[in-house]
C-alpha cells in the first residue's frame, strides 16, 4: 500500500487479557520497526525485523511481549496478560534503507 | 549509548515569527540525525534528516535544521510560522550501522497563536 497501515487504532482490554496487533508495511520495505509511545513521552524502540529476522527485540519490556513477521512482510505485537502499564500507543515505522522511517498512525492501546 | 535532549518541552509563538527548536544529542559513534512532527491522534511525519554532506538540511513545510557536530546540535527553524504547525515535534538519532534504531527526545510542543 501507500502507506504503513496499523490495526486496530484502538483497543481497549482488561487487565489479563492478551492482544495482538498488527502492522502492514509499505510494500517491499524490507527493515520493520515496533515502538511504544506513553502518554507525553517520545516513542521508545521495542523491536526490530530485517525481512523475517528479528535482529534485536533489546527493547521488548518484558517476556509478555512477543513480536513476529513470519514472511518478511505484515508483522504482529502481540502482549500476553496485559497490564495498566501496558497503556500506549504503539507504533510501527518501515524502511527500505537507513535513510527515514515511514510510521503508521499507531495503535492505542488502553487497559482497563 | 545514545541519548536524545530536548530542552524545551513547550514553545508558544505567535503566527509569522520565527522559531527555533533546540535539539542536542550524545553518541559515541557516527549518527544519522531527523526531525519528525506528530499532530494529535496521528503517526510520526518525517520533516527533514541528516545523513551526511551539507549540514544545513532543508525539510518540507518550510523548516530547516543545522547539524553542528563540535555543539552536538540539530536545531529545527522556520522563520514563519503558521496556525498549521502547531503540533508535537520530536529530534531523533540513530547509529550509522547496526539496526539504525532510533533514539528519540521528550518531544517539543508547538503552540502558534494568532
């Protein structure tokens, strides 16, 4: 598509619950980038792909966090036994080259 | 490690002024250097980079930033802004190798006042 396209814009969950969202790069791109935004705060990095390889998950929070792209193209965040502190946006950024991300609009991610 | 400041967390200015967003980061490698603007509900624009050669860089809607490497520095300007700029701008690094994650700034509100 023309853009990064990221599903669903918001999602409210109760705490425990598990969730998965999802992130359509722009066609081709090969580097996909997971990021977490709180309330007020600049986007904190979370995970990275090159194509179907995760090359650093250094910044997933936890071991409830767990993202995939298993053919090198749509990706899934998924948060198991979400918390409060879970609450953010979450945002996902391709790339075909170093040179600037391209960001979806995010997904909010409220838990309740 | 790198780390990203922003030194103002808001800046009021009234519409045509001019204005300046100050930006200063930590590396101890090479970096690649970019401002993005974020309106409310939405994903992060990109508005200019630096990545190597000239280091006044010019962006889209009119902004521009200067990479001062001995200040380690990348202030955004626009000598005239209007009621449309008003939004979240944010400074971001990343390495230039590896996964060129980013490491961003606190973020910079914009508030333009007729």
């Amino acid at each position: 598509g023309a853009g990064v396209s990221q599903s669903p814009r918001y999602k409210v969950a109760k705490r425990g619950q598990d969730v998965a969202l999802r992130c359509d790069p722009i066609s081709g791109h090969v580097s996909l980038f997971w990021y977490q935004q709180a309330l007020g705060q600049g986007p904190e990095f979370l995970t990275y792909f090159q194509n179907e390889a995760q090359l650093d998950k250094s910044g997933l929070p936890s071991d409830r966090f767990f993202a995939e792209r298993p053919e090198g193209s749509v990706s899934t965040l998924k948060i198991q036994r979400t918390q409060q502190e879970d609450s953010a946006v979450y945002l996902c950024a391709s790339s075909l080259a170093a040179g600037g991300y391209t960001f979806g609009s995010g997904t909010r991610l409220t838990v309740v | 490690a790198q780390s990203v400041t922003q030194l103002d967390s808001q800046v009021p200015v009234f519409e045509e002024a001019p204005v300046e967003l100050r930006c200063n980061y930590s590396s101890s490698v090479s970096v690649y250097l970019f401002w993005y603007v974020q309106y409310p509900n939405q994903g992060l624009q990109l508005l200019l980079k630096y990545l190597s050669g000239s280091t006044l860089v010019k962006g889209i809607n009119g902004f521009e930033a200067e990479f001062n490497k001995s200040q380690t520095s990348f202030h955004l300007r626009k000598p005239s802004v209007h009621i449309s700029d008003t939004a979240e701008y944010f400074c971001a690094v990343s390495s230039t190798s590896g996964t060129y994650k980013y490491i961003f700034g606190t973020g910079t509100r914009l508030k333009v006042l007729a």
